[in-house]
C-alpha cells in the first residue's frame, strides 16, 4: 500500500494471507495493469492465492477483477498485425493457471462470474488458438510460454463452464436433458451481454450508495456475440457434429489430411511395424512413411485449432488400427498421451469423441485382463460390495445389476482407451486442471454404460488412489438409479420420510435439514465407509435419473402418501388397524391440524426442490400445465379418498399440491414481475388457471375427491393472492372473472374479490361488480 517493493518473501506472504480490505485488492489491481512485466506476473499470482480462495469478504470483488486482467486494453504505443494479447502471454497464463482448479471455478460460479468469465476467455482462445507456436514469449527464469500452452489453459477451463463433460447419450436417448446441461457457449455470452446491460441500466431503486468503486464494472462496454469467434465458432460445430453423426468429409492430400499424418507419426513413432499404414488413405495417397518421422513436430508448429479439426480424424484411424490388431493397447494408451502432452487442449475432442463412439455402440468390447488392458480384478469385488452396502444403508432395496456367472470383464474399446489414458496421469497440480476436465465425463459416461462399467472404473482408479476410494464407491453408486427406476422412488421416499422425522428405515430418522442431508461420509466411521444420508445421495445422483417425466408423476404420488403419513402421525398401517380396534379408536386421528400443515409444507418444499433440481424450468412448467391436471382428472384409489382421519387427508393432500405447485413456480420464475427465467410464465399460469375455471364452471370432470380439489383451488388461490401478486396481472382477464364466479359458489367471495384485486386495472369493473352484488 506504500508502496514497497514486491520482493519475493513479500510476494509469497501476500499469495497466502487474504487482503484485508478492498483498497488493498484494488491496489494491487493497479500494479497488475500498470507495472513492470516483472510486476504484472506477481500480481497475478497474487490475485490467485488466498484473497480468491479464503477472502470471504473480497471474494467476489477479487473474481471480478481477474475477469478484468484476463482482458486487457490495448496498449497506446500498439502496433502490430497481431493481436496485443500476444505480448500478454506470460501474465494471461499465470491467471489462467491460477485459477484453473475446480474450487476457484465453483468460486466464480457461486458468485455468478461465470459469463464474464466465459467472455474473456473466448478472445484469448481465438488469438492464441490461430497463432502458431513460433516465437514464443519468455519469462525471467528462461521458460517460454508458447501459444499452444496458453490456448489449451484457456481452452480447458471455458470448457467447464458450460458442462462440456455431460455425455451425448442425452441427445441419442430422447430424454429431458438434466438442469444445467443446456450451457452452451451462446447461453453464456447472452448472460454476459444481459449482466451488461444491468449495470448500464440499474433498477432506479437500486441503492445508491454503493461501496465498490468503478473497477466493479465490466470492462467490456458492448455486447459480444459467437460470430465474433470464427474459429471457435467453427470448432463448435464440428464438436456438434462428431457428437451426431461419424466422421467423414478426409479428403486424401488437403491439409486436414496432412496434419493427421503429422499427428499419427507423432503419437506413435515407437511403433515399428512394416505392415498397413495407420492413417485412411486411398489409392495414390501417401502415407505417414513418405515424409519420415523426424519432421512432424516441424510440421505440426501449426495454430492450435488447424491441429484440433484434425485430431478426430487422427483418433479415428488409431481406434480402427487397434480394434484390427495393427496398434497394441499400450501402443494406443501411449499414442493418446503423447498427444495429449503435444496439445493439452486435444483432450476435449478425446473425449467428445470416444464418448459419441461409445454411445453409437460400433466397436467391440476390450477384454480388461490385465495383459491387453488394465485388470481391475483385484478390488472390483470390493467396489461392488461397497456400492450396495451404501444404497442398501440408505433405505434402498438393491437390485441385482449383475450379469451372472463368471463372464469376461469388459469396457467398450473407446472408453477402455479414455480410462487407461487417464490413469497414466501423474496427479500433480500441473496435470489437475486436465484431469478435472476429463474426469467428470468419464464418470458421466461409465453410469450410462451397462453395469459393471462404472464399478470397473472406479475400481482402476481405486487402484490408482488408494485415499479416493470412497469419493469413488460414492460416484459409482450412481450407476444404480440410472439402470433402474424402482430404485430412484425408493430413495425419494426415504427422502420424504427421512426429512418428516416419519417412521423410516434410513441412516437418520430425527427429521429435518440435518436427516435429509446427514454429515458426509466416508471410511472414518466404525466398520468402514459409512451410510450416506439419503438427500446427500440423491444431490449426487439425480442427473442419472433418464426419465424425468416419470419421475414428476413420482413425486405428486410420494407427496400424497406422504401426507397421509403425516395425517396418521407416520404410524405403520397394522398399528392403524389395532388401533382402530380398540376403546381408543375414536382418538386415532386426532392430529394438530397447525402441526400437521408445517409438515405439508415440509413435505411440498422437498417435493418442489427435488423437481426443480431434476429437471429445471422445463419439469415445473409440464407440471403446472400437464401433470398436475391429469392428477386431479384421473381416478385415484381409496388411499386418496380421504375415508380416513375424518377427511384430512384428503383436505391436507389438497394443500400439500397448493404449497407444492406455487413453490415450484416461485424456483422456476421468481416472485418478480419480470425476470429473465419468466418468459413463459404467463402462458403457463393462464393455461393452469383455464383448467381451473373449466373445472369450477362443470366443463371438466374430476377424479379426485372433492376436499382434496377444494383445499387445492382455495389455498393455492390464497398463496398466489399473499405471496405472489404479481404473476396475476399476466393471466387474461375473462379466465380470472370465471375463477372468480367458480369461488362465489363456494361462498369464497372474500377470496375471489382479492384475487381480482391484484389482477390489474382491467379487472376493476369485475371487482366493483362482485363487492355490489355480495355487499363486501
């Protein structure tokens, strides 16, 4: 602050104690843009030390900052046909290694710095990735940092960012995609340029005293839009098109076709064999052996995304020469490497296309024996055991997965290639950044995959990392729920009975956060790893879930036992019965009505969150508009009937998908008049209100009991009145004048006058007309 100098002790000191003050992180952010090379490069480092990482009270500021240093101005005395990012080179990769790893991501998403984030990174991957690694940039110690270095750091992290790790089963499956999955780099940039303009046109009441100074403003002041990354743009739509449909398009002699030979000569130049060439070719082409094999690394001194449009067509013909026998497995894992270590960035076309080649099922399976591949056999026992004893734990009934017999070990040959190339990687903080891209796909890819794939990976890896092996018996557990539904019910009603405090046969029955969500896990618990607390399983597992529309339906069915549950003091049905027959029988039943609505709404919240997280925006919207209305159209049997408890039941199960449909809604569209999520809430809520003026006007039949209706439409109404008033005045008129003529009949005219109420100036003349005619 004193300016003093930055030695290399108070370097150091600085990289790990927080500043104190936003003045300090400011301070330096001036020596980050305006100091010496020498300088710059500390601040960086500093900038990504203990200030993002454990600087609770400057966290956010010093996120927004490093988005700011990641893009530059131009310097005055600029001249050149190159971009200034060039000469950035050494500072921009200090930043971006900096904060590479998957904490400071997730710390930039919880504050949500992930579109800025994602927009400063777009122009330094299309520089960097379109300039050849010819003259590199230095730093003091010697050590170049060449384009393809900063372009494959660059890269990589704007891949995790927008879930470049979901598989492309998705897509062939036909299923509702998970929350989150559809982040595409045009989602991004469209929140960039939405968070943009905010900051140019604040709420006017917005509070004016703000304490952060004009550094916490982007320093981008227009709109940025995927056209202005050709290169990128171009990659994308090639990694769209690996993912839909196999390679073609090689033409023997173009440069695409060039640069793969480089790449097969370099990836295996060990290999000594007088047989066929590895690369396609066709008649009067020539192959890898015409140039030699001294030469590739000359003529791979190519730009980043030359080399990456071929990579695809590379991995290709090395996949075919190993499944023909002409590449051993190791050959392979080595070729795969190599490549990997060449251009770090190249791993994402590895795994988007040996994931696409293991969906569309083509090549046959690897024997994992442990002379061709990688055996797991040594704890894959182990690992199995271990999966089933945490489901079992949890409350859930395992179905038997396995094939039976002692049938052969297999993986699919492109995902036994992604896995033994993954574990080849030392783990150092230099290799991290590259496996935490890698890893999730492979992950995601193995649960979809038949059993025991997951459990063959997890047990590789065990075998790798002796101290991972719960985090990966806990990963594989997902593989359970995604091969079978029964088991996902299962596990979302120990959820529902785990949170209630009912009775329940899961780790924790004392109810609430604390049950639901449990303590960790892991070995350190007497008699190895320890059950898991079934909402902490679910969080883990729920983008396995392939179904989701099922899975809806699921949860307005778990809610209604739930609330029968709740109205028989979560008392098992023989003890209904006894009690029932004995002098005390007309005590049976007898619920706080006040206690037994806070667990309706316990249970409607939990319902409403396990939704939202499963399936977004999309799942809550074909609730309100399809499920719920078929739900209460159709017939229900007589646990629905409300015969019991003197009719609570059904009046409680009414408020229960009250509670439940306005929670959802509020998850998916907030409480605001307008908000980016809202677009088609007023479609929705008029849709779902239609059916309700129908069904009061006697235009549609209804299945379920009437208490259960009635509770519905009334709180439901109530909650939209107290809670969210301004959804009201996107529904048509006419459709709330119905709703309300539907409540006169009941005798809700109080209700039905508050509805109109805050429906907006064209409802006025409806409320004036029922405030005459009922003398409100």
């Amino acid at each position: 602050m004193k300016g003093s100098p930055l030695t290399p002790p108070m370097v150091s000191a600085l990289v790990s104690t927080p500043a104190t003050s936003l003045a300090e992180i400011e301070r330096m952010y001036e020596i980050a843009v305006n100091g010496t090379n020498e300088e710059k490069i500390s601040a960086a480092t500093i900038f990504c030390g203990a200030s993002l990482c454990r600087g609770w009270n400057i966290q956010e500021h010093t996120g927004f900052l490093i988005t700011r240093l990641l893009s530059p101005a131009v310097p005055t005395d600029f001249s050149g046909s190159e971009s200034h990012l060039i000469g950035y080179a050494p500072f921009l990769n200090v930043l971006l290694v900096g904060i590479s790893s998957v904490d400071c991501i997730q710390i930039f998403s919880l504050h949500g710095l992930v579109p800025q984030l994602a927009a400063a990174l777009m122009p330094i991957c299309e520089v960097f990735g379109s300039s050849a690694p010819n003259n590199s940039p230095s730093l003091n110690t010697g050590e170049e940092i060449s384009s393809h270095a900063v372009f494959s750091n660059a890269f990589t992290l704007l891949l995790k960012l927008w879930r470049f790790d979901r598989p492309p089963l998705e897509n062939v499956m036909g299923d509702v995609t998970p929350v989150g999955s559809s982040l595409t780099p045009e989602y991004l940039l469209l929140m960039h340029n939405s968070q943009l303009a905010s900051f140019e046109n604040p709420p006017k009441n917005q509070n004016k005293t703000n304490k952060l100074s004009s550094l916490s403003y982007p320093s981008s002041r227009g709109p940025i839009f995927m056209d202005s990354f050709p290169k990128l743009k171009r990659w994308y739509m090639k990694h769209q098109e690996c993912i839909a449909s196999v390679l073609s398009g090689l033409v023997p002699g173009d440069p695409v076709h060039q640069i793969v030979e480089a790449l097969m000569n370099m990836m295996f130049r060990k290999v000594g064999r007088g047989g066929q060439p590895l690369t396609p070719t066709t008649s009067g082409s020539s192959t890898s052996s015409a140039s030699g094999t001294d030469d590739f690394y000359i003529r791979l001194k190519l730009p980043a995304w030359d080399i990456l449009e071929a990579v695809p067509f590379a991995l290709d013909a090395a996949l075919t020469a190993c499944a023909h026998g002409r590449l051993s497995p190791r050959e392979l894992t080595t070729g795969l490497k190599d490549l990997a270590d060449f251009l770090p960035a190249s791993l994402a076309t590895i795994v988007s296309y040996f994931s696409a080649e293991v969906t569309r099922g083509l090549w046959k399976p690897a024997s994992m024996n442990g002379t061709d591949w990688p055996s797991p056999a040594a704890n894959l026992s182990m690992i199995e055991q271990q999966i089933k004893k945490i489901v079992a734990d949890t409350g859930v009934d395992v179905p038997c997965l396995s094939a039976g017999g002692s049938s052969e070990l297999t993986l699919p040959l492109p995902l036994a290639a992604l896995v033994s190339l993954t574990i080849t990687y030392k783990l150092d903080r230099g290799t991290d950044r590259f496996l935490n891209l890698v890893g999730p796909a492979l992950s995601n890819l193995g649960v979809c995959c038949p059993w025991p794939c997951m459990p063959i990976i997890s047990a590789l890896w065990a075998q790798k990392v002796k101290r991972w092996s719960d985090f990966l018996v806990f990963s594989a557990s997902q593989t359970v729920f995604h091969h079978n539904n029964d088991a996902v019910v299962q596990l979302l009603k120990v959820c529902f009975t785990t949170a209630l405090g009912l009775n329940s046969s899961s780790v924790a029955t004392t109810g609430g956060v604390g049950g639901l969500l449990g303590h960790g896990f892991g070995s350190h618990f007497a008699g190895g790893i320890s059950a898991v607390a079934p909402g902490i399983l679910y969080l883990r597992v729920h983008r396995a879930v392939r179904n989701i529309m099922f899975l809806t339906e699921e949860i307005v069915s778990l809610l209604m036992h739930t609330v029968k549950d709740i109205a028989n003091s979560g008392l098992p049905r023989d003890q209904i019965e006894k009690l029932k027959k004995t002098k005390y029988s007309m005590k049976y039943g007898q619920v706080s009505l006040a206690a037994a609505m806070r667990q309706v709404k316990v249970a409607a919240s939990l319902g409403a969150s396990i939704v939202w997280i499963t399936g977004g925006l999309n799942s809550v919207q074909s609730l309100i508009k399809e499920t719920l209305p078929s739900w209460f159209i159709s017939l229900h049997g007589s646990e629905h009937n409300g015969e019991e408890s003197g009719g609570m039941v059904a009046m409680l199960g009414g408020y229960a998908l009250a509670y439940f449909t306005v929670f959802s809604g509020v998850f998916a569209w907030g409480v605001d008049l307008a908000s980016p999520a809202s677009v088609r809430r007023a479609n929705v809520l008029g849709k779902h209100l239609e059916f309700l003026a129908s069904a009061l006007d006697g235009k549609i039949s209804l299945g379920c009991n009437k208490a259960t209706w009635r509770a519905y439409v009334t709180g439901y109404l109530s909650l939209m009145v107290s809670c969210t008033p301004n959804w009201m005045l996107e529904v048509d008129v006419e459709v709330l004048k119905r709703v309300g003529k539907g409540l006169k009949q009941w005798n809700e005219e109080e209700l039905a006058l508050a509805l109109l109420g805050i429906s907006g100036i064209g409802a006025m003349g409806a409320a004036a007309e029922m405030i005459i005619e009922t003398g409100i």
